[in-house]
C-alpha cells in the first residue's frame, strides 16, 4: 500500500486541533511549564530552547496563520522547550469571548503538540490578563526550573497592583532565586515588558518606573544574568547593557511596530548552549 506521509500529517495536525478544547475541558494545558516544576533531562549535545512572543492577531485570522508559520518552524527545531513571551491573544471582554480567543492561539500552535508535546513556558502579557482564563490553564505567572546547569526565570511584569514593575513578593522571590541559581552555567529570564524598549512602549513598560526598573538591571547584572527576553514591543531587536543581553521579540503574529531594518519583521529566536558559550539566532519568517 503506498504511503502518503504529507496526508498523514495533515491528519494528525488536525486530531490535534479537535482534541485540545477536549483537553482543556480539564482546565489544563497539556505540555505547560508553568503547572509544575519539569523534570527535563540534561540534553546529551547542548541545550536548544526556542523563543516567540506577540502572536495577538487583532482578529486577522491571516496573523494565525503566521504564528502557526512560527509553530511549524519551531517545531522543526526539535528544542527542550519553547518559552513563550506573552500577549498570545488580544483580550476581550467577557470570559466565553476570550476562551475562542485562546482556542483560535491553541489551534495556531498545535504542531508544538504533535507527535510529542513540546514542553511550553509561558510569561503573562498584558492582553493575556483580563481574564482567570491564564491561570487557569496554564497555573503559575511567576517561576523558575533548571535543565542542566541553565537556569530559566519566568517573571510577571502585570502583577495586580504592580504594573510595570517586578516587586513585593516576586522581587523577595527573584532575590532568593538568583542567589540559588549562582552556580548555573547561564541564567535565562523571561519577562513580557523590557526594561529598555526601543519602539512606540518607550515609557509605557518596566521602564515606567526607572527606579525599579534600574533596581532589577542592577539585580541582573550583578548575578551574571546571561540574557532576558522581552515581547510588548512588535519588532526584534538586541543590547547589552553591563553584561545582559536584552532580545526584544515580538514578531509572533501580531501587527509590527517598524520597517524590516529596524527590526520590524516576524521571526522566533532559536538560543543554544554548550558547556562554553550560548548563541541567539534569529529565525526570520520568509513570508
């Protein structure tokens, strides 16, 4: 009997669709970080994770497409895990609107699920938080895990009452992971708002407060932070301030903030690491 491989796929891909919302009738998504601490296994030839952030498609279904474009190519990466950067969909007001909205981003991702689920580590966004829907299926907004000797941080830049800021008990938090965290190899953070935007947020992000803004630079620099990632802004773009590399990625789907040679392109970042060094490349999205 012959064999058609690209129909077998299309198949699976769909089962994976229609099988999701069943899945989260439980409330959980499947292959979430954020639930619970991994139990992911050294990798035997450096560590590859992939980063994407910003998919929100305004109620364009072609920029679901893209995000699903970004899915596909991710997966192709074969990475430990994805993490993600927030604003995975607009909002809306009422919670059975804003369940399609997250059912239209779980259909958009669903190669990630397929034919193993892909584990997934997802920061909140500010369009992520009008609702209990993020907890709900993904549980915590502020974490940290290990694989190997890296160390990823994932932090809430829309804590209740601390907007734009990383304070109270999450900065309590952070200190005491960081500390704990001295020995790792290289020590990622994810968080939705830069501390330095560069586009039309300048002002409106952890930049809101510059006090607490320059407190956690400070906190970072000074505990050898390899690199923080950051969404919010709808372009790509990279710095180094005392040490830390800033990425700014948020080229996942949702309507760009600039002209391609200032960044303003849909792309994913694919870092990896060996014992020695970690690299950044950006992954461009050929549309």
């Amino acid at each position: 009997m012959p064999r058609h491989p690209c129909r077998l796929r299309r198949i699976t891909v769909a089962l994976v669709v229609l099988l999701l919302p069943l899945a989260l009738q439980a409330d959980e998504f499947p292959s979430s970080i954020n639930r619970q601490k991994p139990r992911l296994a050294p990798p035997r030839q450096g560590l590859a994770f992939c980063v994407f952030g910003d998919c929100q498609p305004a109620g364009d279904a072609s920029r679901s497409r893209i995000t699903s474009s970004i899915a596909r190519a991710m997966a192709v990466e074969q990475p430990q895990f994805v993490m993600g950067l927030g604003d995975y969909i607009d909002g809306a007001k009422g919670l059975a609107a804003t369940a399609q909205q997250w059912q239209r981003f779980f259909a958009a991702i669903a190669p990630l699920m397929q034919p193993t689920p892909i584990p997934l580590a997802l920061t909140i966004g500010n369009h992520d938080d009008g609702s209990p829907l993020f907890e709900r299926y993904f549980g915590r907004r502020y974490f940290s895990f290990d694989v190997g000797t890296v160390h990823v941080i994932i932090l809430d830049s829309q804590q209740p009452g601390q907007y734009g800021q990383i304070a109270g008990t999450q900065w309590q938090w952070l200190n005491a992971d960081l500390t704990a965290a001295a020995q790792a190899r290289f020590i990622f953070v994810a968080v939705h708002q830069p501390l330095f935007p560069v586009s039309v947020h300048r002002g409106s992000s952890l930049d809101r407060y510059p006090n607490y803004r320059d407190r956690l630079h400070m906190l970072f620099a000074r505990q050898k932070v390899s690199a923080v990632f950051s969404g919010h802004e709808h372009l790509y773009n990279h710095q180094q301030r005392d040490g830390v590399h800033y990425f700014i990625s948020g080229g996942g789907g949702a309507p760009l903030y600039a002209e391609a040679p200032r960044g303003g392109f849909y792309h994913y970042l694919l870092v990896g690491c060996t014992d020695e060094s970690f690299s950044v490349q950006v992954k461009r999205l050929n549309l």
